[in-house]
C-alpha cells in the first residue's frame, strides 16, 4: 500500500523547508519576520494584500552541483516545479550563461547547505593589469560612437576600449563573457529567490549582465541573499516591474572587481515608458558593503522604501540616489564613517530621511512627503549594525 503519495511528499517538503528558515531568523533575530512584507505583497499602490507565497505546496525538486555548467538543469526545474531547492553539499552551481527566466509564475528558488551560484568567467589578474596598461579607468563614459572589430557599435569610449580588449584577449567575437550573468526574470510573478550567494566575474564597464535583474516581474520576494561582484550590477531592476521586496540580503565587491561597482539599479533610464507608477520596491535590513560605488540604490519612477539598511562602503562616490519621477523614503538606515554623500537627488518627486544615522555630519532639505502603504515597525537606527553583522542577520543563513 502506498503510504505518502508524491503530492504529498512535495508539500511536506515545503512545510518543512519554509518554516526551518523562518524559525531560524525568528531565533537568532527578532526583527527578521521570515515571510514577505513591504511592496512585495501589495496590489497597488494604495496597498492591498497579495498572497506571495511562491508556489508554496506544488511540485519540488531538489538539485545538487554536478561540477559543469548547471544553467540549463536550473531553467529546466524552475520551468517543470514550483519549488527548486538548490544543495550547496556538493560544491558551487557553476553559470557559463545567464539563466534567463520568461513568464513564470509561483515559483520558489531556495538555497540550502550554502548553496552558491558563480559565473564561469571571471575577471583576473592579467585581465585587470592589461587593462591598466590601457588605461581605461581614465577614458570618457562618454562618446560619439565607435565600432567593435566584431562590427557592434559602441557609445561610450572607456566601454569601447574594454570590450575590444576582452575580444582579442579571450578570442572571444562574439563577446560571450557579457552574458556572465545568473539570473534574469522576464514578465514572471508571485516568485522567491531566498538564502542563496550569487557571484560574479568581477564589475567591468562592458554593458554586460547583472547578477540578478528582474524586468516586468512583480511580486517578488529577494530574502537573506549575498551578491559579490555582478559585471553591470549586483541587482537591477527595470521595465515595468513592480512590487517587489529586497531583505536582510547584503551586496559587496572583491578585489575582482575593476571598475563600475553600482551595485543596485531601478529603472534604467528617464524615459517614462520604463513605467511611471511601477518600480515601487522595499530594501529592508539590507547591507551595502565593501567595494560598493554607486547605487545603493539609484531609483527612478518608482516609490522607494529604504528601511533599516547599513552602509558600510567607506571611499564610495553615492549612496541612495533618487532620480527622474522618483519618490524616497530612507529610515532608520546607519551610515558608517567614511561613506560619502549618503543621499542624492536630481528631478526627483518627493524624498524624506527620517530617523537615521550619520557618523560623518549630513544634513539634506527634504521635499514633499513619502509614505508607505503598508504596515512595518522600524528598528532604531543605532540597533542597525549589530542586528545586520549578527547571528542570524543579513546574507545567508549558514546554518539551513
């Protein structure tokens, strides 16, 4: 007689997995609610209530690294089961090319056992001293235009540079290291990506791939990930998505990385069709660490809520930066010694800092007024470095 039906098992999975990661942020730190909250569970932007639960009780699979490329075993799971648990035991999921994820819904992407997913290129040692040679760190990110030996056409000078170098140095015409990227989400809802790494090839002016990027995709749910070195960006998010929640994550930069550490984009560009009244996105319990630039984030169109977050980038040239149509909320945020202009703007709507702190004195004039629809209960700002760097805070639980 058939005891557990695989229905069965798949839901058990579930209940097991999702209350582990929630009771373990619950124990080691009280302020982690261990489900989603802020915008990714909104309806609109009076607020509302949307049940994001990422496909929680459907089918699941468990994967294990097989030491070659894993990009299209992970696309493949994500399309045929709503739940992929990714095992980090047998060493990192190795990504020759960004997995580009379309219209999917309900989906979950958990990581367990450290589960770390690192692209293959990488930036390296005679890579970063060729392009010292060339000086590009000095050219314009600017330009007329300029044409590749593969025929591409290029607008900025300094990325023209760095792109036909790559070319001849890898052999590479076709130019296959931009696609150094993880994950990208296209026209997908309803998703979570939780206690995964995600590691680049090192930040380089190449137009090339994010670590993470979500375009057209609502309700989705980024919890307690780490994010090293993403070519473009560590996470950008862009083209009409919407309601979307980024906690108790951390983003940083290694030595790897050369040049163009702007680690959080949304929006990427002034053109309204980019979505006026979408983009409205939480980062909560958030650490912007070591090697971070720029973007912390930089933001358009969009309602940002930047909650509880630590800015620990000492030498960085911009912290929170709110742009074209742009409304912001920075609260409770700690910003440490030696991080530069914690706040920016330019033809922003509204922005309000409240209730942080500023070691290196900063004062801002606010405009207008920023309110969320939703309900949420601030730490104190002074409480912020301690809870993030502690047992349990913000990046991977190391313990699942």
């Amino acid at each position: 007689m058939q005891l557990f039906n695989r229905k069965y098992l798949t839901a058990l999975l579930w209940a097991v997995l999702l209350p582990i990661l929630s009771t373990q942020a619950q124990k080691t730190c009280k302020y982690d609610l261990g489900k989603p909250f802020g915008w990714a569970v909104c309806t609109s932007l009076e607020g509302g209530c949307f049940n994001l639960n990422g496909g929680e009780g459907g089918k699941s699979i468990t994967l294990k690294s097989n030491g070659g490329d894993m990009a299209k075993t992970i696309l493949k799971a994500l399309k045929e089961n709503d739940i992929v648990v990714l095992d980090g035991s047998n060493g990192p999921f190795i990504i020759d090319k960004t997995i580009r994820v379309e219209m999917l819904k309900n989906k979950t992407l958990l990581g367990c056992n450290g589960a770390l997913l690192t692209t293959r290129f990488k930036m390296t040692p005679e890579i970063r001293e060729k392009l010292d040679e060339a000086n590009v760190k000095a050219l314009k990110t600017s330009g007329n235009g300029y044409t590749l030996s593969n025929g591409n056409r290029v607008r900025e000078e300094a990325e023209y540079h760095v792109r036909q170098l790559l070319i001849d140095y890898l052999n590479d015409s076709k130019e296959d290291f931009r696609n150094s990227g993880i994950l990208s989400l296209r026209g997908c809802d309803n998703i979570i990506v939780r206690n995964i790494r995600f590691e680049g090839p090192g930040s380089v002016d190449v137009s090339g791939d994010d670590l993470l990027t979500a375009s057209g995709t609502t309700h989705l749910w980024v919890d307690h990930c780490a994010f090293q070195d993403g070519m473009d960006a560590n996470f950008d998010i862009n083209s009409h998505a919407d309601f979307i929640t980024v906690s108790w994550c951390t983003f940083s930069y290694s030595e790897r990385s050369y040049m163009h550490m702007n680690t959080n984009l949304v929006g990427a560009s002034d053109n309204p069709n980019q979505g006026v009244d979408n983009l409205n996105v939480t980062y909560a319990c958030c650490i912007w660490g070591k090697g971070c630039d720029q973007r912390m984030p930089m933001a358009r169109w969009g309602t940002i809520h930047v909650l509880n977050c630590l800015y620990d980038c000492a030498g960085n040239s911009a912290a929170a930066n709110a742009r074209k149509g742009c409304e912001m909320l920075v609260e409770g945020c700690y910003f440490n010694k030696g991080v530069k202009n914690p706040f920016r703007q330019k033809d922003a709507i509204a922005w309000n800092l409240k209730g942080n702190v500023f070691i290196d004195a900063f004062n801002v004039e606010e405009e207008g007024k920023v309110t969320m629809p939703y309900k949420y209960t601030p730490m104190e700002a002074s409480m912020v470095p301690e809870v993030l760097q502690g047992k349990g805070g913000a990046g991977i639980l190391p313990a699942l």
